[in-house]
C-alpha cells in the first residue's frame, strides 16, 4: 500500500516546517513553538523492539489525538515507523536527525510503516521553496 500525503517539510517529525493538511496550513513559526506540545500533547510513542531479536527495530506510535497534525498526517495508533528513505528509525531523537539533515537535500520522504504484520510506505513532500 502507498499513501501520499502533501504535508510540510521534515515528514511531520522536526520543527522549523510548514505543514499542508486537509483544510489546515499550519507555519513554521507555529510548529516551532507549539513542537515540544505536539511531541507530548499530540501523539504518544515508544520504541518498538524486535520480539525476536530485542532490538530497537521502529517507533510505535502508542496514541494520536484525533484532529492534530499528527494525525492529519495519516498517523494512526498501532502503526511502527521503521525507515525514512531508506535510513532505519531506531528512536526518535534519530530520526529528527536523520530529517534536519537530510532537509536541504530532499524534498520527497518515503515513510515505511508496519502494522499488524503488514509493510506500507506513506510519502510526504516538502511545499516548494
């Protein structure tokens, strides 16, 4: 399965964006300062560890508050986030760095998700610059 989702630079996940949802625009400036709020107010997440292995395989998304941007996103509870263009997600302080990084140098991030034994990738683009 494939989503594509028109949202704000970094995927959803690091500040300093803008975020295109369905019938909302939210800026930069709001998601800078609102960040740490939608990290904990938004969305709850736990690293996801691999049954059989035991190591960190993802982050598990736990909740999301219906309406957030979070949510507009596509983010839904049961979901595990295990790469973004290709790069494994092993936390999320990992992958805000792997997205600020990579920022000026992509504007399409290909998302792989994992629920309930099913592999699907979601795609977020940046808005042009």
């Amino acid at each position: 399965e494939h989503d594509n989702v028109r949202i704000g630079e970094h995927a959803q996940i690091g500040p300093g964006t803008v975020v295109t949802t369905t019938g909302h625009d939210y800026r930069a400036t709001e998601l800078d300062r609102d960040y740490s709020q939608i990290l904990s107010r938004d969305i709850s997440y736990s690293t996801f560890k691999n049954p059989r292995t035991g190591a960190s395989d993802g982050l598990k998304i736990n909740s999301v508050r219906p309406g957030s941007i979070p949510a507009q996103a596509g983010l839904t509870e049961g979901e595990v986030l295990k790469s973004i263009n290709g790069h494994k997600v092993t936390s999320v302080n990992d992958a805000i760095a792997f997205v600020k990084a990579s920022a000026d140098t992509t504007d399409t991030w290909n998302a792989v998700f994992e629920k309930q034994g099913r592999e699907f990738t979601r795609t977020y683009r940046s808005p042009p610059r």
